[in-house]
C-alpha cells in the first residue's frame, strides 16, 4: 500500500475536501501503517475525506476495519469519510459486506 498523496482541492465558498490517493494492497502487513497516515490525515482534513482507491489492487478485511475505524473516528470530529474510484473487486467486496450502504461513494 502506498499513499500517493494527500491534498486538500479547493472550492469557491466552500472547505475543500482532502483526497488521499492508495494504490497497491491493502492487506495485514500494510494496515498499521495507513491507519496511521488516515488518521494523520483526518488530523489535517475539512469536512471531507476522500479516500480515492483507482490503484487500489487488493483490500483485505483488515483493510476494509480501517476504512470503518477512521470512519468513526472522522465522525467524532464531523468529517465524512468517503470512498472514490472504487475498483470492481472492491465496489464488490463493499456490497457483499453491505458497506456499499455505509460510505458514501463520490464519481
């Protein structure tokens, strides 16, 4: 898993999101590591946090926890976590487990 790059976009009158961009895999071995740089990250962010997956190659269920971890943890501080960019495989994975339904998905 690498993160390619964390960068607020601006808007005209409006807090700019924060994009985080992942690529490689996301597995047991590299989930320590981005539950750190998400949660730095929220540290940094608006109101908006979009993880964008498009390099994404493989998310684990350890993967998928940390998605679900900093996403509770951006609610606290009234910072929605939302997913963009979403492979097939994932797009899958999240409606298998039903958390299609919990991030919102941004084209």
């Amino acid at each position: 898993m690498t993160v390619i790059d964390t960068a607020p976009l601006g808007r005209a009158n409006a807090p700019a999101p924060t994009f985080v961009h992942l690529s490689g895999d996301i597995d047991i071995l590299t989930t320590t590591r981005l539950r750190r740089r998400l949660l730095n990250a929220l540290d940094n962010s608006t109101d908006l946090l979009v993880l964008d997956l498009s390099q994404v190659t493989f998310c684990g269920a350890g993967g998928l926890g940390v998605m679900i971890d900093v996403q509770s943890h951006g609610r606290e501080r009234g910072i929605t976590l939302a997913l963009t960019g979403l492979p097939s495989s994932i797009a899958r994975l999240l409606r298998i487990t039903g958390l299609d339904r919990r991030f919102p998905i941004v084209a």
